[in-house]
C-alpha cells in the first residue's frame, strides 16, 4: 500500500490519473491531504512532524524545498510536476471583472466586500509581498482558509466576492468558475512537485508513481486541469 500526502494544486489531474496507475501497476494508493505551506496541523509539514505515515508528497515546490531544508524526503527524488498560474474565482454565473492589467486586479480588490485566500503558499505570496506592493495591504478585507478548497468553497456560498488562488484549485471546484489569472507582473506560476519521503518502505512504488506523473501520458489530463506539465527530470 502506497502513501500518499497531497496539497490542492495538483489534487486535479492527480485524482483523474491515479485509477490508470493502479489498474496498470497493481499498486493500490491511500491519500491524505495537507497544505504546501503555513501554520497549524493542516500543513504537510505539520503531518509528517507528527509521524503520519507518508511514501509520497506533492505540494508546492516552495513547501517541498522546506521538506528537503528538514531532511523529510529521500535525497534526489524531487521531480518537478507541473505550474500553475493564480486566477480569480468568482461563483458560478456571476460577472467576471477585469484582472488583466494590475490597476484593474486592484480596484476589483478595493470594490469587493471579501477576498478569500489559501493560508499557504499562494496566498502568502499574495499577503506578504503583492498587497503592500500595491498599497492595499490594509485596505482589503483578507479572508485566509487553512486550504485552497475553503477559499474556493466561501466565494461558492457567497461569503466572499472572489477568491485568488491557483487557477487548477478554481477549476477543480465546485461552484466557481475561473473569471482570469492576474497580471504576469505580479503572478507567482507555481510548481507542484512529488518526492518520496525519507524512511519509505515502498520507495520503488513511490518512484513508479512519481514517474507514472511526469509521464508524456499524463501530460493532457494535467494540462486539461489548468497546469502546464514541467517534467523536469533531476
């Protein structure tokens, strides 16, 4: 049985592809879930400290370095999976602003009563360096959620205008739809990438599934889910 402990971003075509690994290989796959970065017992980081059982990760490449920093995956197996840019969310059939141009993502924040952001690693990007870059850190209404599916999940149930997180969480979930990524000037194209974690007793099966990820035959699903497959080979 191989473990897996996963974040939101490549929780998408993760979830499309794993049945085709286990009907092709035999290996049967438990998944845990957990955010990339941030506090509290939620985080990957958090889970593996505590001794949760875990063969494999796939988060952020930001989380995984932290991972590695704290010698909890197996040297040499971080294989880079796919990026991802930040979108809008908006709930499903409402209008979509303008976020193409950074004047106008700022005046869509300004105007909106609730902005919900993951408390990982998008939405720390998004707190600590893009707010106080702009002037608005203390003049838009910040809603952070332990993971990518609640920010999603608050703009569905109309708690919250918008939601900015990566664009393959917002096509993932139910009740929202992608309204555009925002400015390149001030986008963080996030990575997701799998390793295997140190102590693993299935580190053959853990390398299959992270080979069977950066496959060619996996790269439509996960283009499909709003990423762009990296497979860089390390």
């Amino acid at each position: 049985m191989l473990r897996v402990l996963i974040s939101g971003g490549f929780s998408g075509p993760y979830e499309q592809l794993l049945p085709e690994f286990e009907r092709t290989t035999g290996i049967k796959v438990t998944t845990g879930s957990g955010s990339s970065q941030g506090t509290g017992p939620q985080t990957i980081a958090a889970q593996l400290a505590r001794g949760v059982p875990a063969d494999v990760v796939i988060l952020s490449r930001e989380g995984l370095t932290g991972l590695i920093a704290a010698q909890r995956i197996a040297a040499g197996t971080d294989v880079d999976l796919a990026r991802t840019p930040i979108g809008v969310a908006v709930r499903t059939g409402a209008p979509k602003p303008d976020v193409r141009s950074i004047e106008a993502f700022k005046q869509v924040l300004l105007k909106a009563g609730t902005v919900a952001v993951p408390s990982s690693t998008s939405g720390i990007f998004l707190m600590e360096e893009i707010f106080p870059r702009l002037g608005i850190a203390d003049r838009v209404n910040v809603k952070a959620t332990p993971r990518g599916t609640g920010a999603a999940a608050m703009v569905a149930a109309g708690e919250a205008e918008i939601a900015l997180l990566p664009v393959s969480e917002i096509l993932h979930a139910p009740g929202v739809e992608l309204a555009g990524v925002i400015a390149e000037e001030i986008q963080l194209n996030q990575i997701f990438a799998a390793a295997v974690v140190t102590g693993s007793k299935e580190v053959e099966a853990a390398r299959r599934l992270i080979a069977f990820l950066a496959s060619e035959r996996a790269s439509a699903t996960i283009k499909a889910s709003g990423m762009e497959p990296v497979f860089l080979k390390n």
